[in-house]
C-alpha cells in the first residue's frame, strides 16, 4: 500500500490501551488492522495480551505489499490466532465485521494516485470528495466493517478536522460515537510533519460529549458539530455563532492567492537586471518572505514579466515583440515548456490567468504560512504579489486602512488561529476559503451606504468583538 508510515512502539502501545479500554478482548473478539505492514499494531496487542493475561483474541491483518506481508507472516507463523492476508482493504469486497480496528492508515494525496483509482474511489466512497487523501477513506470503509457497538482507533493526519475535502468524514463519524481525539506530538512521526491525531470511535450513536486532548496537555469536552462543519473552532471553544455577521467577503471584490505562473525562475527578475526593451512588461512583485516587520513600506526589488493585458487577457504572441524574444532563449524556453499548463495553454501563458483588473488596485497583503496572521497594505496598487501571498481588494478602497487595522486585532487574530490549517512548527496555513469567512464588525457592510470621505477611528464594541 502507498503511504506507509510506521508507527513508534510508543504511540502503538498507547492506541492498544485506548482500543481495550474497559473493554478487554475475548477469545471470541475479532480484531483488524488494515493496513498492518510489518505488524506493528499486531505486535502491540500481543504485548498488551500478554501483560495482563486475557484471552487470545482472533487477529487480522490486511496489507497489499508483498514483501511486508511476507514479513508480516513470518513474524507471526507459530501464531495461529493471526492471519495476515494479502489484500487492498479499500478494494477488497469481503462482508465480514470486526469487535476492534485498529491502525494507521496510509497518508496518500490525491496527487498520489492515478486517474483510474481517483474515479474508481469516488465512484465506491462518499467520503472521496474533492482532494481527498486515503486515510479518509480508510476512516469510511472501517466503519463499516466494525460490528455495533465495535471500537475503531486510527492514527492520521489532523487534517480531516477542518478541511473542506473531509466534510463528509465529518459527517458520517457525526453519527457514531467519537469517544476521544488525542492531538499528538507533531515530532511523533520524525521529519514527516503531520500533525497527527489519534481519534477513537464507538459504533453506537453518540450519547456522550468528546473528550479532546490538545496538546498543550489541556483536556476539554465538547459536542462536535454534524452538519460537516469544521471541528477546529469547537476543539479550539471558538464556538461563537457568527451566522448572521457580515464577513469579509461581503466587502471585497476579490480574496485570493497571489499570481502563478508556474515558472518564477523565468518570469520573476532582478529589476535591474531586466533588459530596457521588456521593462514594459515589468510590474513590481513581492513574495511571502518579503513581507517583515522591518519592510513596512514593502519595498521589493524585484519584478514580474506579464504577458497580459491589464484586463486579464493573454496577449497575442505577435504583441510580444522583445519579450518573446526574451522568453524564447534556451535556458528560458526549457523553463516554460516543462510545464504542465503547456498542454492546454499557450507555452508562454501563465500557470493561472492573473486577474490584473483587480491585482492592480491598492490591497491589502499576507503571507500563505504564518506565524502569527499580520496584514500589510499596497497602498499604491502596483505590487503584484506572487503565489506565496495572498491579496484582499476591498470593494471601497477608502476602508483599506481601517479594514486592514482590523485584520491586525487581536480579535481577528484569534477567529484566524482557530479556524486555519496547520502547516509545519506550528505556523498557520491562510487560505481565501478561510479569509473570506471571517467575521468582521457590522459598521463595514453598514459603512457602504454612508459617507467614506472622512476617516474613521477603529473602535471595536463588545457585541462587535
């Protein structure tokens, strides 16, 4: 199977407990790992048996790798209690249900599988929405093996607690008991980042609120929403009802990530280095890493070549002139033609089509991985920003100071913190979908039918906050 990963003996010892907790295995007890590799969990639960002299339960384990399931078998031939079977638990049809699973599923992105197996997965599961990865169909395809009142405990990526593609999951683990979601050491799995999670399932309907163990070591409670909703705001007791606030969408014409073009190394220059003839097709850029503390004024020295109209529109390769000639050397041309877009798009057009309309306009700026959420304005309109930024137009540039003021709260702060994916060491991940949900104060959508001429104070009263 793609995407194996083993697990620490530590981690593994830890999820055994958690799968027999005040619930031993009999002799009659069925047992499944589906993903088993070398049989680590199966090791774990020998270990477990051992230590407290209970029966001897019946354990299978399922891999599709030929060498870890000869492994595997051999690891556990004088066993007879184990069988390791050579199978795709995702593609396998057999009806047989299980008392536990256990496991840690395979971490394959979308971009991991080929065309035949992302339509055949969307065609079986569905939770196999949008980019999915394959923990969450494992998540899918498990409970429906697990007997009711069964115990399913995984270990994945915490992703699937708040991103879009996992509202489905969301969903369907809505109608089973969550018993516990244990929010792990992100160094658990070395210099794989995941941020992993250790979530436990009872196949019953929920009766009981869900015990979270963040990891700072505090432990809440809480009733997770079923409606696919994002479980991160709950988990992080951000559960204010901010349905009927206006959000920062409302007063935007655009939220969006910065400008890709799919080759930098051609299209981004030094702009001294750009010859005099193509400076016309230069408008200054800024990325991520440029946008500092000690760089208010967002000075860049570099530059992007646009083959582009300022509506948006490619440019015929005839209006080029010096800046094909440019983009036809060698060393540039190879740069261009090895991408992707080339095959539906003309070989010198842009990744994405940059909306320069809006671009062009005074904006306010952030950087895709962030610490802490900080917002810079471009007062002038002329930055382009790059893929590493995301860019914010407010529909009445007259409100991009006091709107960006805002954005820089300690109340915006806090709604971003818990509501934004995890990247690695702990930085946020912003995303439009995320900044356009933002709630913002009621003066903002109001101030759109009054006068703007004059500035205002940014006040933020208690029902506002």
């Amino acid at each position: 199977m793609k995407g194996f990963v083993p697990t620490p003996s530590k981690i593994v010892d830890l999820m055994v407990s958690g799968l027999f907790w005040r619930k031993p295995p009999t002799a009659a007890s069925l047992v499944l790992d589906p993903g088993c590799g070398d049989g680590t969990f199966i090791e774990g639960i020998l270990r477990w048996r051992e230590k407290r002299n209970v029966p001897m339960p019946r354990i299978i384990g399922i891999e599709s790798h030929p060498s870890r399931v000869r492994e595997a078998r051999a690891k556990f031939n004088s066993c007879r209690r184990v069988e390791i079977r050579e199978e795709d638990f995702l593609a396998e049809r057999n009806d047989e249900h299980f008392d536990f699973i256990i496991g840690n599923p395979p971490y394959v992105p979308i971009t991991g599988l080929s065309e035949r197996e992302k339509a055949s997965y969307r065609r079986i599961f569905s939770t196999a929405q949008g980019r999915f990865d394959l923990y969450i169909l494992f998540f899918e395809r498990a409970l429906e093996r697990l007997k009711p009142n069964g115990r399913l405990i995984f270990i994945t990526p915490e992703k699937f607690l708040y991103v879009e593609t996992a509202a489905e999951l969301r969903r369907l683990l809505a109608q089973v008991q969550v018993e516990q979601i244990h929010l792990v050491n992100e160094d658990t799995f070395g210099k794989l980042i995941t941020y992993p999670t250790i979530t436990s399932v009872r196949k019953a309907l929920p009766t009981s609120l869900t015990l979270v163990r963040l990891r700072s070591g505090k432990t809440v409670a809480l009733a997770l929403p079923g409606d696919g909703r994002s479980w991160l705001p709950h988990i992080n007791r951000d559960a204010t009802d901010n349905s009927n606030r206006p959000t920062l969408e409302n007063v935007c014409d655009r939220i969006s990530c910065g400008v890709a073009t799919g080759a930098d190394s051609a299209f981004v220059r030094k702009e001294g280095a750009i010859e005099r003839d193509i400076t016309s097709f230069a408008f200054p850029t800024i990325a991520g890493r440029q946008l500092r503390e000690e760089n208010p004024d967002l000075i860049s020295d570099l530059a992007m070549l646009i083959p582009y109209h300022r509506d948006g529109t490619l440019m015929d390769e005839r209006e080029l002139g010096p800046l094909r000639r440019y983009l036809l050397r060698p060393a540039v041309l190879e740069k261009l033609v090895s991408r992707t877009c080339v095959e539906r798009k003309p070989w010198y057009a842009f990744h994405e089509t940059p909306p320069l309309a809006d671009i062009l306009r005074p904006k306010i700026l952030c950087k895709d991985i962030t610490a802490q959420p900080r917002f810079w304005i471009d007062k002038s309109g002329r930055l382009v920003p790059r893929h590493s930024v995301y860019y914010i137009v407010p529909r009445d540039p007259n409100e991009i100071a006091e709107l960006c003021a805002y954005l820089n709260s300690d109340i915006a702060h806090r709604w971003l913190t818990s509501h934004c994916q995890r990247a690695a060491n702990g930085f946020l991940r912003l995303q439009s979908r995320i900044l356009k949900q933002l709630p913002i104060p009621e003066r903002f959508a109001r101030a759109r039918t009054c006068d703007r001429g004059r500035p205002r104070q940014l006040v933020l009263t208690a029902a506002e906050a």
